[in-house]
C-alpha cells in the first residue's frame, strides 16, 4: 500500500513558497529544520493587508501540521496526562479535552498566576510552560506548531497570540475537531481592529454547554473556556463547510469564505 506523504509547513521541498506574502515583503525561512518564518513590514508597518497575509500563512500552516506526529503524540499525551488539573480526560468527554487544551496553552505565566507557581509545567516531563513573547520589531515572525510545543516542553517557551493559536488549534484538529479563529476587539479604543486572536471550536458530538454551536477559547488572558470579549469575526482554519451554519457564515469575511 502506498503511504500518503504530507510535507511538512517550511521543510525544505516548500523553501520556495510565498505563502501568501507579496512580493515587495522579506520572508527568510531559518531554523534547525526549516521551521520558522519571518517577513518584514517594509512598506511603513502592519497594515489590514498585511494582516490577512497574515491569516493565509496560518491557514496553510494549520493544514499542514494538524497531522504532524509530534502534534498528535502531544494530544495523546495531554489526554492521557497523569499529573496537573485537567487529566487523565474519560473517552468522548470532549469539553474535557478541550479544556484540557486550554489550561495547557494558557499556561502558568498568566496574569492571575501565584508566584509560587509562575512558570510551573503543567504535564510530566515538561521543563516549562507557555509564555507570551512579542514578536520581534517590525517583523511578523512564525513558529511552527511542533517547534512551539517543542520549546514550552524544554523551558524555553516565548510565542505571540497566532503562534499559541495555530499550535493549540493544530491540537485540536488533531483530536478530530473543527478550529476557526476568532477576530475580536481586545481594545474598547479601536473597535473592530485587527488586534487580537482566539480560537474557536465545536464538539462532534451535542454537548449539554453549548449543543452545536461553537465557542470561543481564549489562550492569552486567563479566561475560561465559553468566555471572550467581544467578537468581530471568525477566520477559518481547519473547517468544512458543513460544519458552519449561516450565523458563522456571516461573521466570515468574503475573502476567507
């Protein structure tokens, strides 16, 4: 039987690709193997197009990565999670999961975190958590969802909101599920600004919380899953169309339908 290869997102066979990004933009590909990615904002900043450049790069990297090995060994473990406060998770207990998910990328460097226990592992074996890192200046700076995993495990964890929400969706995708992300507005000063990024998700089977529809799951700021602020709109990821009813439809931008 043949075996179906995927290439992974910047492995060298795709060291050529634009991934979306326009010409005029610099996008060095580095990494011990190939897995991350930079361009910088040449033409005066990040800008609206900039950021749906953006959201292409993502979406691309979300297809190639919701199957990575190293991601679905990941699931596995943190389902199967022998220590910490969300684990081990009972078969078909999809909200289980999902939370499980959520307290792991949220890590123990948020806000509402004791000092005792700043920066603790969440999962045996670990040496970190996940932290929150701003991109460096002037430059939009991609991690694959692998390496992201790969450095919160070693204690060397430094990712901003779209690195955590591709690598958590990547999780989630693996473990069978939908994935969007979600546009809101983190600033009351700028409504409908591009400024933030959640993920969003649906169990496959009704659930007694939210039935069929999907909910939000904040990875930044210490927010319990089902909470956010408010919501501008929703950007495909991983998701078929069957999977949208028209109040998601709607909340998509035409280019991203």
């Amino acid at each position: 039987m043949g075996q179906n290869h995927v290439t992974p997102a910047f492995a060298p066979s795709l060291a050529s690709a634009r991934w979306g990004i326009k010409n005029q933009y610099d996008r060095p590909m580095r990494g011990g193997v190939n897995q991350q990615l930079r361009y910088t904002f040449s033409d005066g900043g990040a800008t609206d197009e900039s950021f749906v450049q953006t959201l292409t790069i993502l979406q691309e990297m979300c297809e190639k990565y919701k199957d990575d090995p190293e991601v679905i060994r990941f699931a596995r473990r943190l389902y199967n999670g022998r220590i910490g406060d969300f684990g081990p998770v009972r078969n078909y207990d999809e909200l289980g999961e999902v939370a499980a998910v959520a307290r792991y990328f949220q890590g123990s460097f948020a806000s509402n975190t004791a000092d005792s226990e700043l920066g603790k592992p969440l999962l045996e074996g670990d040496k970190g958590s996940y932290r929150y890192q701003y991109d460096p200046y002037d430059t939009e700076y991609f991690q694959s969802p692998a390496k992201v995993i790969r450095d919160i495990q070693a204690g060397e964890s430094g990712a901003d909101c779209d690195d955590i929400a591709l690598a958590a969706a990547c999780v989630i995708a693996a473990s069978g599920r939908p994935a969007m992300l979600m546009i809101v507005d983190a600033d009351e000063g700028s409504p409908g600004a591009y400024n933030h990024v959640l993920l969003a998700t649906k169990t496959i089977q009704p659930n007694s919380i939210y039935g069929s529809d999907w909910f939000p799951i904040e990875l930044i700021h210490p927010l319990p899953v089902g909470h956010s602020v408010k919501v501008t709109q929703y950007i495909p990821l991983i998701v078929r169309d069957y999977d949208l009813r028209p109040r998601e439809q709607r909340l998509i931008p035409t280019k991203f339908r």
